[in-house]
C-alpha cells in the first residue's frame, strides 16, 4: 500500500516542483483556500495556542495572524516540494546567510557545532547551509512512517550535501563521530514539545510554563561541541534570510539547562517579531505541570 501511494503521488510532487515560482505561489493560494476555509486543518489547535501565547492581542489581531499563518504554511510546504528541481543558484539567491563568518569562525576552532534553530519561517531550505561549509553536515527528523517518501526525503537533502539522521539515531552517530574523530555539524529543531516520559525541565515560553528539550545541550556538553543559534527572517515571499548567534563555545562550562532556557527565550523573541512564521498546528502546550 505504501509503495502504490508513493508511486501516485509522485508524479503530482513532480509536476508542482517544476512550476516556475509565480505559479506555485498562485497554487498555493488555492491550496490556502482549501486548508483553510475547506478542510480547516488544525484550526482549533492553532487558535488555542495562538489564545494562549498571544493574549495581549485582540481576536480580530489574532484572527489575522492566522491567516497570514495558514498562507505562510502553504507557501513553505510546497517550497520544500519545489526543492525536487531547484537549482543551487537559485535556492542561494532565496535563502542567504547573512553572517556566515561567524560560522566559520567556529570552525577554526577544531570542534563540532550544535547549531540549534526553530520551525519557524522556512526551516526546510536550512540544509542548503551545507554547501558553504567544511564540517560533515547532519539534519536530525523524526522518520517518516511511509518508507518511500522517507527515501524521497532523503534525496531532497542530498541534493546540498546534508545527511539526515533520525532522532532516535542522533546519540550514536555523534559519539560514533566523536570517537572517530569527524568533525561535524548537528541541525536540532528543539522548539516543538518533548514527550512526556523525556520531560526534565521546565521554562516560561510565550508567558506559560512550558517543558523544554534539552537533549542537544546534553550532547554539547558530552562531546564538547560549540553551541550556534540560527535565527531565520522571511524578506518576502519565497525569499528567507539566516543569521547566526553565537550561544557557548565552552558548553560543559555553562550552569545546567542555561543553554536550552537561552535557546528558547531566542525562538520566544523571535515569534514576537512576527507570529504569522511560526508553526502553531504543533500541540505545543500540551503539557502541563
């Protein structure tokens, strides 16, 4: 069954991934029409968590950003189906790192690099980092359940050098590496809720109590790597904009949890920047102490 799913949808990924950029955009307007008004997917989770972090703001101002968020989402998720046939030359003209010396900076320094970003704007056009570095570059996901679309996944991410390795996989690889001494750079969207069983600490996140992940500050610390947080600005439609922040060069030297609470003050600040680019279909808040 998963085989004759992939093998009919395909063909319908390919033909949108060839749509030069102006009617892709206007497809994905009809595709808004449909999520949003039609099928309204997740309406009620993305209200609910915009009530709860946004309560400052009246439902007519939240009501907006909802829909600025619902024709963002839409727009991102058929710019990941157009990374099938992007050229490089133009995914580095829509995605451009603004400080990439800083970067480099850290690698001089001869360890491996947690680089730590949020689901917001579009975090799926990070991996075409990996064509300016010289680190081996590691895109930590959560497999997908439908083995040939995983696959597919995976040819995506190649395409600008980027390795993908699940979550459950993350751990061994990086002391696989460690001990053989590759230096590398780990990718850790760590914004979204942590399960239950893995909950440890806890934090203030868009003004409610929120749990946190910290697995990548625990790495960090193991393995002594550099911490680098990548804060992500959409320009314009199609078009993003990456900025680096040095978060600690000596993690193990950092008090407990200081790197995972600063990691999301950093996402916090910037959602407040402009709320319509994070993804609000995610349960975020749906733990509770």
């Amino acid at each position: 069954m998963q085989l004759i799913v992939f093998i009919f949808v395909y063909p319908i990924l390919w033909l949108i991934s060839i749509l030069p950029f102006r009617l892709l955009y206007l497809f994905s307007d009809f595709v808004f029409f449909l999520v949003y008004r039609i099928i309204k997917y997740r309406k009620k989770t993305v209200r609910q968590n915009l009530a709860l972090a946004l309560p400052h703001l009246s439902r007519e101002e939240r009501n907006e950003i909802e829909k600025k968020f619902y024709h963002h989402m839409c727009d991102m998720f058929l710019e990941m189906i157009k990374t099938l046939s992007i050229s490089k030359k133009e995914i580095e003209k829509r995605y451009v790192f603004t400080n990439l010396e800083v970067y480099k900076d850290l690698e001089k320094k001869n360890k491996s690099i947690a680089l730590l970003c949020a689901h917001y704007a579009s975090y799926e056009w990070v991996v075409s980092m990996n064509r300016y570095i010289s680190f081996k570059g590691y895109g930590i996901y959560k497999k997908i359940a439908n083995k040939y679309f995983d696959k597919l996944v995976h040819e995506i991410r190649s395409k600008f050098k980027a390795n993908l390795i699940t979550t459950k996989e993350t751990a061994s690889r990086i002391e696989k590496n460690y001990k053989e001494g590759v230096l590398s750079l780990y990718g850790f969207a760590s914004d979204q809720s942590p399960r239950e069983d893995k909950i440890i600490c806890w934090e203030h996140f868009m003004g409610v109590e929120t749990p946190i992940h910290t697995g990548a500050e625990m790495l960090a610390k193991r393995y002594d790597m550099n911490v680098i947080f990548l804060k992500t600005k959409k320009i314009k439609r199609g078009y993003y904009e990456g900025t680096f922040e040095l978060m600690a060069e000596n993690p193990k030297e950092t008090d407990r949890f200081e790197i995972s609470k600063d990691f999301i003050k950093r996402v916090e600040k910037q959602i407040y920047e402009a709320p319509e680019y994070y993804l609000w279909t995610h349960k975020r808040w749906k733990h509770t102490r």
